[in-house]
C-alpha cells in the first residue's frame, strides 16, 4: 500500500522494527512492561513509606516539589522496562525507538520553541497572566531555581511515555498493519485509556481521556512526518511543562511546581454535565494550535 508523501519518512523510522513479526510478541511485550512497571512502582511506594511516609504521599499526590519531582522522575522506571523488552523480546536497542539520528535534536529544538513560545502568546494576549487577589505567587528565584530539575523530571515522564506509544507500539503496529489509519488509531487508544482515572468523575475522566486520544494522533502524525521521536517528544515535553509549571489550585494534586497557585473556593466550578461543558472544546483548539505550531517546525 502506498503512503502518503508526507509520511515518507515513516519508512526509515519503523525499520528497525521489522525484525520481528507477528502480533504475538507485541502482546508479550506490553504486557511485560506493564507488569514490571506497575512492580517498580509498588516497590517505590513501599520503600518511600518506610523512609518518610509524609513523603510517600507528596510523591503520590504531586503537592510538593519533591513529591512531584519524584513523582515524574519515577517514570524513568518505566523507560527501563521499555529498554529491557526492547532488548530481551526483540533483540535492539531502546535508541531504535527513536528513529534516525540525522535531524532529532534540530527537530525538537525546533518544535519546542514554536510550542513553548504559541503557550507563551496565548497566556499574555488572554489574560493567563493575570493573577487575580486570591492567588499566591511563590518567589521566583525559587521557582527559577527549580526549573531545570523540574524540567529533567518532565522529560523522562513525557519521553518515557513517547518511547512505548509512539516508539514501541507505533512502529510495530505499522509494520504489522500499514495502513496509516492502524497505527495511528491503536497506539493511542492504549495511550488514552492510561489517561483513564478510576477516581475521577465520569464526565470529566471521559473527557481527559478523549483529549489524551487526540494529542496521541497529533504526537503520532509528526513523528510520522519528521521519522524520529523529536517533534512528538518536544510537543509532550512542552505541553506538560505549561501544564505542571505555571498555574495549580493550592494543595492540589501536581501542584507541587506551579508557580501561581489559585484558591479553587475563589472560582467555583459547577460540576460537568456533558462534554461541552468540561472545557474539552476548547482544549482541542489549543492541541490543534500547539500541532499546527509544530507542523510548521518541522515543515514536513
């Protein structure tokens, strides 16, 4: 089946992956990621409550910022089983998920300034700025300070999540299954149901995990135009960066980092009775700009 001319380069990025073929050992292969990841997890938890149980629930909750630094720093566990099955079930290295060399860091640079500065437009042109009196603004040397670590931390979550998704399971399902609309649609299906939070209420819970679907096309269709992990790695890493970093409501969960923090008593939010009212419309026009934006980074 012929691919579209802007998915040329998809050819070279799944490449590596056509050693191994059947369905079989993808199944396998999540699944033991999964499984080990969820162990590694435990393990942490049990080892954080022995040392320090109020540290434990900051690294659980994200309500500090070193709870959540670990918090993101722990899915660096889930980049070491990605490796492990990588290397053990299909005999490469955890770099041939990344696709060619030539052009990832020009790429993601690239991506990350054009979407970091679009977040940056659309804070200072809608008034995002604007703390309002019942807002606390930490000390900027502080935040400043931490901004680098917190960034190291953003980057192994969002890369670790890009090498499974859009790394692991993209290239084998398009080996498998050519057609643009296999690999883009199964890997993040998976991507959105991880989104899925037992906890939350319905409404909302449906709507985070429908946008999560939409961002994993996004992120899956520049990586299939630029061939390499960059741009998709670079979107993530930028739209969690504005997520986690710049506004939270006080002690609220991944609150830890935010440099402006609300009091949610100040704005009351009446509860979500379908889609529309979940702000999810416009949360996809912002993920159009933010992909356009990175369309136009790449060129491809």
């Amino acid at each position: 089946m012929s691919r579209p001319s802007h998915y040329a380069a998809h050819a070279d990025f799944i490449a590596p992956a056509r050693g191994t073929m059947g369905m079989r050992p993808v199944i396998l292969g999540f699944i033991i990621v999964e499984s080990l990841y969820q162990i590694g997890l435990r393990l942490l938890g049990l080892g954080l409550q022995r040392l320090d149980p109020a540290l434990a629930n900051a690294a659980r909750d994200g309500d500090t910022a070193l709870g959540l630094l670990i918090n993101l720093g722990s899915f660096i566990l889930f980049g070491l089983c990605i490796a492990l099955v990588v290397q053990v079930v299909h005999g490469r290295s955890v770099a041939s998920l990344l696709g060619p060399a030539a052009g990832f860091m020009a790429q993601f640079r690239s991506t990350f300034v054009h979407v970091a500065l679009l977040f940056l437009a659309i804070e200072a042109l809608f008034g995002g700025f604007v703390t309002g009196p019942d807002a606390t603004i930490r000390p900027l040397a502080g935040w400043l300070l931490l901004l680098g670590p917190a960034l190291v931390a953003l980057l192994i979550q969002t890369g670790s999540e890009e090498l499974f998704y859009r790394g692991y399971l993209q290239q084998r399902i398009a080996v498998l299954m050519p057609h643009p609309a296999a690999w883009l649609i199964l890997p993040n299906i998976a991507f959105a149901l991880a989104h899925w939070d037992g906890y939350a209420p319905m409404i909302e819970n449906a709507a985070y995990v429908l946008w999560a679907f939409f961002f994993g096309l996004a992120a899956s269709d520049l990586t299939a135009r630029a061939g390499n992990l960059g741009p998709a790695m670079a979107l993530h890493l930028a739209n969690n960066a504005y997520a986690f970093l710049f506004f939270a409501e006080k002690g609220g969960v991944d609150s830890g980092l935010a440099l402006v923090l609300f009091d949610p008593a100040s704005v009351p939010i009446p509860p979500a009775d379908n889609l529309l009212t979940t702000g999810l419309p416009g949360e996809l026009m912002l993920l159009a700009l933010t992909w356009a934006a990175a369309r136009l980074a790449i060129a491809r």
